[in-house]
C-alpha cells in the first residue's frame, strides 16, 4: 500500500478541507456537512449561484474554483466517492437563503455525481427552489461510448469558469444554461498516465510496467482504452491529439484546420494525411494541460510545448494556454489535455476576473512557440561567458431482502413489540458485521473495475447503521424502518451505492405503506428494482449488483404464493443470488465505472454482486 502523507485515512477528505479554508478567508465551510462555499453569500442576492463538486483527490477541483467570478460553492465527497444527497441539499438550501436567483448544478458525467445531484435538485424543487443541472461529458477516449457516455473530466474547470463569469454579469438561469450547454458541446479532454494511483489506505487500481503507458484513463484510478511503450513526449502528445480528432471516434472534437506554419509539429514526422485540407483560418482554442497530480513541472512544461507546436502544425489558433493542476488523480504522473472551441464572446468569459484561488493569474494572449525572443546582451570584451549558466450498493437493499423473511418468520405479531424490534437488531448487526469483515475483498475485486474503493463504501454503510442503531431503536413498521435506513444510507455512505440503496428503500418503503403481508414484499422488492434502474440506467446483465438482487428478487416472488415458506423461498433467493454474482465473471458491463474497463480485463465478479449474495448469506444464518 503505497504511503500517504495524512493525518487519518478515514478523515483525510475532512482534513483536506478544513485546510484549504483555514488558508483562505474568502472560504467558509458549512456546518455539519462537507461543503465549502463563498464568504460573501450575500453578494449573490440576485444572482445565479452556481455549484459543484463530487468525489475527494481531485484537487484543486472543486474548492479552488469557489470565488467572485467562480464557483458559489461545492459539495465534496470522500475519495473518489460522490457527496451525498443530504450534502447537496444542504449547499442549495444555504444558497437559497442566500438570496439567488436560481440555482446551477454544474454535474461530472459519472453515475454517482449524477444521482447524488440529481436526487438534491428533486427534493429542493420540491420545497420550492429554481434549481437546474447541467452534466458535463468531454472525455474523448471511447470511440463507441456506452450506455454511461462520455466521462466528465477537466473540461468541467472550463465550464465553471463560462458560467461564472456569466453569473458575475448577471445573466438569468437560463441564459446560462443554455451557453454553457453549447461550450461544452465544444470540447473534448484526454488523458495520458505513466503510473496508476491509490486511494489513502488501499493499494493502486492497475499496474504498469516501468516501460508501459496507459491513453485515455479516467480521474479515479481506472484503467484507460489502450496500453502502450513509453513514447517521447512530443511524440506522445501528437498520439493523444490524433485520437482526440480522429473523426472515426464517435467521442472526438473537430477542429478545422488553418494554413500550418513552420516549421511542422515534429522534424521527423509530416503532418497526417488524414486531416482535411487546410483553411486559411483554422479553429480558435482553449488549450488545458492539466497535470493529473504527479507529474512534474518540468515533464509539464515540455508537454506544454509540444502540445503547442503540434496544434500549431495543423494550423490550429491557440487563443489561451492553460497550464497547470486543475483537476487531478491524487498522486498519478500523467496529463491531460482539454480543447475548447472558443469564439470572441466566449474568450472574453475564459478571460473574465475571477477571486478563485486555483483559476490562473495570465496575461491575455495566444499561446504560440514563434515568440520574438529578447537578443542577448553582447559579451563585454575581456569578461569570459560564465559557463555555470549554459547547458539543458448494497447494505440497504439487502436489508429489505432480510426483513421479507425476518417479518414473516417471526410472525407480523412481533412488529409492535420489544422481541420484534431485537431480532432486527440482531439481523442488521449480522449483516454490518458481514460488511465489514469482506471489506478487504470487495475493494480487491474492484480494483480491477475502478478504484478500489467498494469495500470501504460498504463498511462506511455498517458503521452508519451500527451508530443508528445506537442512538435509537429502528422502527418497528417496516415502511419506517425502510424509510429510516434510506436516510441513513443517503447521508452516510455516498458514493454511488448510497443513492442507489437510497432510491431503492425509499421506493420499497412507499409501496409497503400500511402493508407487511408476503405479496407486498414481493411488490416492495419490485419497485425499488425499478426506481434504482430508472434512475441509475443499469439493467440485469450489465455487470452490476442488479445481477444479483434481480435473481434474488425473483426467487422471492414465490412469497406470493399461498402457503409459501419464507425461510426456503430466503434460501432460494440466497442461491441464486450467489450463482448471478458468479456469472458476472463472465459479463461485459454495461453500466457503472466498470463500463469503461475493456472486458477482457474484467476477470473476477463485480463486487457489488458479490456483496449482495454475501450479505443475503448472513441473513439465511
């Protein structure tokens, strides 16, 4: 497990924050959640306030970009895990109060940003708030993007800046959504690593050969679409931009090339053939380099460079050069590179002031390598040259399934009395147990789809509900206690499977209002089957723990029949559930992060599946 300079592993995102805003005093956190916001909230009245925000490890992103001009605030998750519901909600109420005139939801293209956000702006348009969202998508890497579509990656600092500005200017809600709509129509991101990086506490989510590089890897650890020998640098940016242009990848940025000048992006190599023939104006960009977070300044700067003469090459305008940390993967030695078309109109909101700590402080200009250079003072006769100066998802689901056969073994009698509410307790703690004692082996199975993070999420899930528990008794009616644990869930344990479960209680709970016979459990799995594929787009099949749970789920539509055993029809959703989770060895995903993992090295079952069956298990106990 690599080391990490952190105080806490469990705290680190915590502790993350509450150093960047004891540094800067035009930053605040807000009390009891994970979310930083402007100092001067009242200077939005009126305004557009605009946030963001997902998962830790990305930084500066997101709360370098709060400021004047910026970001109003972001909702930050722990490592690599989106926020919660409950975060996002608090963030909108306090910029509601604030006074603005609307409110933006600026959404990384990953599932879990997009529920956790999604889930917020429902309930805060259900209390009356103007809220909109807008999903950002500019990774360039997949020639056939899939069910998930493109991955929000850097690109998204560009968005923030373009609305930003805009909000400064006054623009309404609408006005902003649909220019920031159209910029990001615009753009397209790439990205290139020499190393994988580790999450605190869990070792790396691929490995590299030390003569190996990795094209077109995500933000949080997952492996990219090709693996190939370490190039030169020059040689490597000219890949990158090929892939991100070829008009064969379903998921690439045109550029309209101009009259190239010389001398060409490399010596050795002509311009490719296979770019159209040139215009006498070519595109106007935005260009971000962004170091991933642990490639050097000096590797940064020569990728800058090449990136500037390849784009130069094809006759390509760089209006602005942005160079630099924008958006990282903790500790990863890799780059990335984002264009955005620009036009005059949108150049003057990249160059609009901004307070934002993170945003860089650079003169307005074009970046271009054909710069007059300052000529040298002439040696003075007799003084030699100094030669020193030359040279070179799953616990609250399962519960659901383990309340079926708990309520209808224990008889409904027990419901409204003290054993009644024991045994649940004794049921949840078997199952929080069993969480965390295969902790260690669902954040192995998901290092190979992503980044390893599956069993800490659990076990934040059984800590959450070990500590409910505690402070008070679960509700005896199941509707309530469904209802209970989604709010747990939603609040405590993020990521994308606090959602998930989240929807999945909250829709059980609703169909199981006023009902605790065999069939409305039936009807309950049912529903919240249905509002976790509703709204997160996975369906059985696609390598996820719906594999599972959906052939658990239909062993247990024989509670349905009269006279059914619960025990047996539990035993049979067990195995079932556990044979589903098997095959998912053998699946392509479909959906979630393991989606942008080509299938050939997806060798070991989705952990989500596996949880699930694990956990059922320790209920049939």
């Amino acid at each position: 497990i690599p080391k990490k300079l952190v105080t806490s592993v469990s705290n680190c995102a915590d502790d993350a924050l509450a150093g960047l805003v004891a540094c800067n005093p035009g930053l605040r956190l807000l009390q009891g959640h994970r979310v930083v916001l402007r100092d001067d909230l009242p200077a939005i009245r009126g305004r557009v306030a605009l946030l963001s925000g997902g998962g830790s490890g990305h930084e500066p992103a997101h709360a370098g970009y709060i400021g004047k001009g910026m970001l109003t605030g972001v909702v930050a998750g722990a490592v690599f895990a989106s926020p919660s519901v409950g975060s996002v909600l608090a963030a909108i109420r306090a910029v509601v109060r604030a006074g603005a005139a609307g409110i933006l939801l600026i959404v990384k293209n990953y599932t879990g940003d997009r529920l956790n956000f999604g889930m917020a702006l429902e309930r805060a348009r259900s209390e009356g708030a103007d809220v909109r969202m807008v999903v950002v998508g500019d990774d360039c890497a997949f020639a056939a993007p899939g069910k998930a579509g493109r991955r929000g990656i850097c690109g998204t600092v560009l968005i923030h800046k373009v609305a930003g500005a805009l909000a400064e200017m006054g623009a309404s809600l609408d006005e902003i959504v649909e220019k920031v709509t159209a910029a990001a129509k615009g753009m397209g991101t790439l990205g290139l690593s020499l190393s994988p990086c580790s999450i605190p506490g869990s070792k790396p989510s691929f490995q590299l050969a030390e003569d190996e590089m990795e094209l077109g890897l995500g933000i949080h650890g997952e492996a990219g679409v090709r693996r190939m020998k370490v190039l030169p640098a020059d040689k490597a940016v000219e890949t990158m931009l090929e892939h991100m242009t070829d008009p064969s990848n379903a998921s690439h940025l045109s550029l309209t090339p101009g009259e190239p000048p010389d001398p060409p992006c490399s010596p050795k190599s002509p311009r490719s053939q296979s770019h159209p023939a040139p215009h006498p104006t070519g595109s106007s960009v935005v260009l971000v380099v962004n170091n991933l977070g642990g490639l050097s300044c000096l590797e940064l700067g020569i990728v800058a460079g090449a990136a500037v003469r390849c784009l130069e090459s094809r006759g390509i305008r760089i209006a602005r050069a942005l160079v630099g940390s924008f958006m990282t993967a903790l500790e990863m030695a890799g780059v990335s590179l984002t264009l955005l078309l620009v036009d005059e109109e949108l150049l003057g909101l990249i160059d609009a002031k901004t307070t934002a700590m993170a945003w860089p402080n650079i003169p307005a200009g074009p970046a271009t390598t054909r710069r007059e250079e300052v000529p040298a003072p002439m040696e003075e006769p007799g003084k030699p040259q100094d030669e020193a100066g030359t040279g070179t998802e799953l616990q609250s689901l399962v519960t659901a399934l383990c309340l079926s056969s708990l309520w209808e073994c224990a008889g409904r009698h027990l419901l409204s009395t003290g054993p009644g509410t024991v045994r649940v307790e004794r049921v949840l703690e078997r199952v929080c147990s069993t969480l965390l004692d295969i902790q260690d082996k669902l954040n192995e199975l998901d290092r190979e789809a992503g980044d390893g993070d599956c069993g800490h999420t659990h076990a934040r899930a059984a800590q959450a509900i070990r500590e409910w528990m505690r402070s008070r008794s679960p509700p005896a009616a199941p509707s309530q206690l469904l209802s209970g644990l989604a709010n747990v869930l939603l609040e405590k344990m993020g990521g994308s499977s606090g959602v998930l479960y989240g929807l999945f209680l909250t829709a059980a709970a609703r169909s199981l209002h006023g009902r605790s016979d065999s069939q409305a459990w039936a009807d309950a799995m049912d529903a919240g089957i249905d509002a976790m594929q509703r709204y997160g787009g996975a369906a059985p099949g696609d390598r996820t723990m719906l594999d599972s749970l959906c052939a658990a789920a239909q062993a247990l539509h024989s509670l349905r029949s009269p006279g059914a055993n619960p025990l047996q029809v539990l035993a049979a959703a067990v195995q079932s559930a556990e044979a589903a989770a098997e095959a998912t060895r053998h699946m392509e995903a479909g959906a979630g992060r393991a989606s942008y993992i080509r299938s050939s090295r997806l060798e070991k079952p989705d952990p989500g599946a596996v949880a699930v069956a694990a956990v059922l298990g320790a209920v049939l106990e």
